[in-house]
C-alpha cells in the first residue's frame, strides 16, 4: 500500500483566478498526491458509478529491451478503489525505442521528467557538426538523432507519482501512443489511481509535450529575422527546448487518448497544460484527444504546424485552447465544457506579445461548440470573454457555436499597429452572450473598439448570429435551433477538413455525428459524454 502525503500548496485561489494575471498560477494543485479544494462547494457525484475493486495485480513488470537499456522498475503496489496494480516506473531517460504493452493489473509510473531520447538540436546533427544534446544524461556528442520511439499500446494507463512528473519527447525523437474507442490510452495522477479525486480536482502533474523543428515565432535563442528562432519549455528546471525550420516535423502519432488532472507548477509560476505541443509539424497526427481538469489550459500550441481532429477540454482551470508564438493549427470536431464557475476563455488566441514577428499565429477551427456552463456573471478571469484575439493572429471560425449566457462573447485586443492586428472571419458562427457581447480594447496605436469586434464578427451576415438561444440536449448535442443554422463549406480552407457528412450542421455533435467521442472520453457531472466510465475511476478492462 502506497503512503500518500498530503500537502497544500497556498496561491492564487479558484475563486481569485481574475486576479493571477497571464503568469500567474490560477491553480497549482497539490504535490502530485492528494488535491485539496478549500473555495468549491462539493460536487455533484459524477455520472458514471465507480467500479468495484476487481483488478489483481499483475506479477511482475515487463521486460522491455533484451539487453536490459531500458529496465523499468518494479515499485510494489497500490490500491484504490478500483483494485491492485503493480507499479512500473519508467527510467528517467528513455534511450531506446520500447513499446509498453497492456497487461492487466500493472500500471506504469513517472517518478519525475521521463525524456525520450536526446534532444537533437535545431536541424539533426550530422557528423562532423556533432551537437550536444541539451536533455539530462546526454552529453555525448550527438553525430545523428537518437531516434527513439516511445510506442504505447491501447488500454495503457501512465500515472504520475509526483507532481513533478512529466514527459518530454525530445527533438529527433517520437511517441507513437494509439488507443482505440474502445481502450483508450490514459495519462493521470496518483491521486486518481487511489480514488481521492472529485470534479474540481486539478493541477496533480505535468503533462505530455512533444517538442519539435517548426518555426516559432517568441525565441529564447536566435531571431526570427536570422530563421535560428528557438524557444525554451515554461516551468522547465532543466532545458526542454523546441525550434527550428522544418514546419513537416513528425514527432509522432497520438489517438485515443486521455490526459487528466495535469498542470502541476514547475517552477516560477509556471505550469505545463494536459498536452504541449510546442514547435511540431505537419507530419504529427493527433486525434481523439481528451483533455480533462487541466489547472493551466487544456492544450497549448506553441507555432510550429498543429492539425487534429477530434478535441475534447473539459474542466480546463485556465484555456481551453490556448494558440500562440506563431502556431499554425488546423481543429475539427471540438468541444471546450469548461466546469460551473471555473476557468478562463473557451479560447486564448495570439503571438504573445511578439506582434511584428513571423510566422503569424494562424487558426482555423471547423464544428466547434464553447460552452461556460456558469449560472451567475462572472468576467471569465484575466480574458474578460468567452474568447480573446491579440495581436499578430488571424482566426478563422466555421460552422459552430459559443454559449456563454452570462458572459461577453469575443474580445479583441491590440497593443500595436493596425499592420499587425488580430483578424477573426468567421461563417454560420453562432453567439449566445450577455447583453455585451463584444470587448475591444488595448494600449497599441490601434486598439479595437467593440463596434469594430462586432463588424469583425459579421451578425447578420455569411449566416452567423449573436442574438442566438441555444436548444442543446445533454449538455452539448445540437437541438432544432443549432440544427437550423446553414453551413458552410470547410473544404475552401484546407485539404485537411473532411468532407461534410450527412447531415452536416454547425457544432461538434448532433445526431448522425455523436459516435466521434463516444467510447474514449471519461465522463464527470458537467459533461456525460455516455462513456460509462467516470474520470474520477481507473477503467478495470
């Protein structure tokens, strides 16, 4: 049996989150252990029951490499409600390309940063330019990119022991983590294998980042003028660095997958989010992807070129979405449920604070649904809407829907130029906002007034509206009125959006296109996608 320590870290609160500012920490959790909630009110039980304890722990742990480089260690057991596991730790440095099997009754564990491979570099080393490699335990010479492969099988579950726990793909390195709808892959805390979380529980670890050789746009080393551009991973005690000029980057493959109760603080204020990618490119894949009760945001894009499809945010303390430094990303089919009263905008759009610098942030959001689920006013924290465009982005939004009752819709804001300000276009948008609806503001030459977020929005025009009342069923399935709006046609943006199913109809979900997100998510009281399992639980199969 596991001893769990509890502890309390004192920040800015739950209900101060308005007043932590764009650094600070809304909500740095606990240890890695035990979440203490000293603000919410108890939660409604989620709506899934917990399983009974029936898993037996498996007798012993795998052995991944035949010549033992990469050794996992057998760390006893731990209980929870749900039954025994033998626990796994992962090295702290994964050197060889493993795959970690599913076996029933054994869990894998991070005790601390879990790096695969070796940073790389910039472009890959080449021999007679050795590069050495910024990653802890690397410090040979790199004449080429490691090269390894961290391989994860459906139905996997990784837990953190810490909440310094992390994982790190380096540069020149992949993670090839493939679930199935059935037996999705999931990354949690200890605190959810021993049953002790509840619907506020938030900020017990890291993360997953995948750090790539796109261009970015914010640089820690090198300029964007000279293309040398890279940047440094927030929060990291040791260099986790990401950069480069190769925008097709593959740092691997990621579906069917869920990552819980994530964004533990680093250090200095900073905090990971439940999925980082930070300077991928285009030969990433990412799909079906939950992030659930992050502390920082459900998912930030740090430039390089992010496609996905099919994104699940619940609970997410800061973000939903948060796209900056210069990140061209294309989504499809994505729900943003933040929790009752929590959380910051549905979306944070913008270049942060580096305006005149290229690439421009660029996103493109295809079937979309934000929903604020709050019964009372409330300011959405530092962002002050449901959404906030910045500087040096160009949005562009099709066929979905914000509802946020009891909250500004859109705020625009610049601190430069009219060359560099945020655009936003958007086609059969719908809004559902308190009388406000629109902020624009801002300390550059050419802030936005909230007449000019209104004609960038375009009610009454290319079929979108801001005097909607929304008729979702369960929660985030489209009614009559949603079903009502036309559609346009994505395919004019990218190749990447598919084509348009039948029916097809604005949002994420209706009837004919729910089966998307069944099966792989986790269920909790704000958002019951059908899954039969509840976030707070490990699944027993």
């Amino acid at each position: 049996m596991t001893n769990f320590q509890r502890t309390l870290l004192l920040g800015c609160g739950l209900a101060a989150l308005s007043g932590c500012g764009p650094d600070g920490v809304a909500s740095p959790g606990t240890s890695g252990d035990v979440n203490v909630d000293i603000t919410n009110p108890a939660p409604t039980p989620a709506p899934s029951p917990t399983p009974t304890a029936t898993v037996k722990p498996a007798g012993a742990c795998p052995t991944l490499t035949n010549d033992g480089s990469v050794e996992l260690k057998d760390q006893g057991t731990i209980t929870g409600p749900t039954g025994e596991y033998r626990i796994c730790e992962l090295p702290s440095l994964i050197k060889k390309s493993v795959t970690l099997p599913k076996v029933n009754g054994l869990l894998y564990a991070m005790n601390g940063r879990v790096d695969v491979g070796c940073d790389g570099g910039f472009k890959a080393p080449t021999a007679g330019a050795p590069y050495t490699s910024t990653t802890v335990g690397c410090s040979t010479p790199l004449e080429a990119d490691t090269n390894v492969t961290l391989s994860i099988d459906p139905g996997v579950i990784l837990y953190a022991r810490t909440g310094q726990s992390w994982i790190a793909v380096n540069r020149g390195n992949k993670i090839n983590a493939v679930g199935t709808a059935s037996a999705p892959i999931i990354f949690t805390s200890q605190d959810n294998v021993a049953g002790i979380n509840t619907d506020s529980s938030i900020g017990q670890w890291g993360g997953v980042v995948l750090l790539g050789r796109g261009r970015i746009s914010d640089c820690d080393v090198g300029t964007t003028a000279a293309g040398t551009c890279e940047r440094d991973t927030e929060g990291a005690v040791n260099l986790a660095r990401f950069g480069g000029n190769d925008d097709s980057y593959n740092a691997g493959t990621m579906k069917y997958f869920q990552i819980r109760y994530s964004g533990f603080v680093l250090s200095s204020n900073k905090e990971l989010q439940a999925l980082t990618p930070e300077g991928i490119g285009s030969g990433t894949v990412i799909e079906h992807f939950q992030s659930h009760n992050s502390s920082d945001d459900g998912m930030e894009l740090f430039g390089g070129v992010v496609n996905i499809k099919g994104y699940v945010a619940t609970g997410a303390d800061d973000d939903s979405l948060d796209v900056d430094t210069g990140a061209r990303a294309n989504l499809q089919n994505v729900l943003l449920i933040q929790r009752p009263g929590q959380g910051d905008a549905l979306m944070e759009i913008d270049s942060n604070g580096k305006e005149t610098e290229t690439p421009r942030t660029n996103l493109k959001v295809v079937n979309f649904l934000g929903l604020q689920l709050s019964t009372s006013a409330s300011n959405e924290g530092a962002d002050k809407a449901a959404t906030l465009f910045r500087g040096n982005a160009d949005i562009t939004l099709y066929n979905g829907a914000i509802i946020t009752p009891q909250n500004e819709c859109i705020r625009m804001t610049s601190n430069t130029d009219s060359a560099n300000r945020a655009t936003l276009t958007a086609r059969s948008v719908v809004l559902q906002c308190n009388s406000t609806k629109y902020i624009g503001d801002g300390s550059g030459s050419a802030p936005f007034t909230a007449d000019q977020v209104k004609t960038a929005f375009g009610a009454g025009s290319n079929n979108n509206s801001d005097t909607f009342t929304n008729t979702l069923t369960m929660t985030f399935v489209n009614g009559a009125n949603e079903d009502a709006i036309v559609t346009a046609d994505p395919s004019t943006l990218s190749s990447f959006f598919a084509a348009a199913p039948s029916p097809y109809h604005i949002g994420a979900a209706w009837s004919g296109n729910t089966a998307w997100y069944k099966g792989w998510t986790c269920d909790s009281s704000y958002a019951d996608f059908g899954s039969g399992s509840a976030c707070t639980s490990l699944p027993t199969t």
